[in-house]
C-alpha cells in the first residue's frame, strides 16, 4: 500500500518557515501571497500482514503518525492510504 | 486561490530524515513499511491580479517553487492550485 502523509502547523502555532517564506516571496517579485504554511509530506510503502484491511491499515498509520511522524500537540495530520 | 505544494527529495538522493524514521517504526512495533521519504508540504493563499487565469497562476507557482520553495537539484516538485 502507497501512503501519503501531510503535516501542518496548527492554527494559531507560530510557523517561522511559513514567515519568513512569506516574506521572501515578495522580495523575488511575487505578490497576492498569503497564509503560508510550511509542514511536512510523507511518503511510504506498507506492506502490512496478508488478510489486513483498508480499514486496520489506516488505524495503523494512524497511530504511526500520533507516534512518530506527526506531534499532535503542535500539528495536524491526514493521510492517504491507497492499496497497490 | 488556494495553493498546495509537495516537495520530495529526488530518487537517489539521499534521505536521511527518512532513514532515521524508517529505522525508528519497527523499534515501535510498526512493521512491513519501506521506501520512507520526507519532504516538505507547503499551503498558501494566492490572490493574483484581477484577470489571471488559472494557467497563468500555475505559471507564477512553478515559478515559486523553482527560486524559492524547492531546490530543483535535489528535489522534486508538484502543486495543485484551487480557484476558491
């Protein structure tokens, strides 16, 4: 299975690389930026025991994430679990 | 407009943020996963001139990414750009 995970600042986190891209961005000539929010992308392979789910797989990356990939308290996560 | 940019590290290039996760999973029970990479994903806001297409935002975005948000030598890049 192909997963995809995105992480993101929280709302209301403070994101030093999101301002200080967005403060370069007008400075090379690009103008009407807002908002800028720089997390983390993810990519992996799961190869996960015969006879396992979509549904386990994904309560399992789930848990990966809270683990590992993402810190819940400061990050919001979601991900994408497609098989293949 | 709202934009979202993925920024991998190219294959063959090395990822070490992914290796340590890569290592880290099993050691928390987390079995079968391969083939980790980490880069980066950015959100922002775009509000372009009144009468920009959306092919002439796509432009401006590749743009950004090739000066500012990516490295084209080490990574690679795409982006989804949403009118709303």
């Amino acid at each position: 299975m192909n997963v995809r995970v995105y992480v993101t600042p929280k709302k209301g986190i403070l994101d030093p690389q999101g301002a200080t891209v967005e403060r370069a961005l007008p400075n090379l000539g690009f103008s009407g930026v807002s908002d800028v929010r720089i997390g983390k992308f993810i990519e992996f392979r799961l190869d996960p025991p015969p006879g396992t789910t979509l549904e386990q797989a994904r309560a399992t990356v789930d848990e990966m994430c809270r683990k590992l990939l993402a810190n819940p308290i400061i990050e919001d996560f979601t991900f994408t679990v497609d098989e293949g």
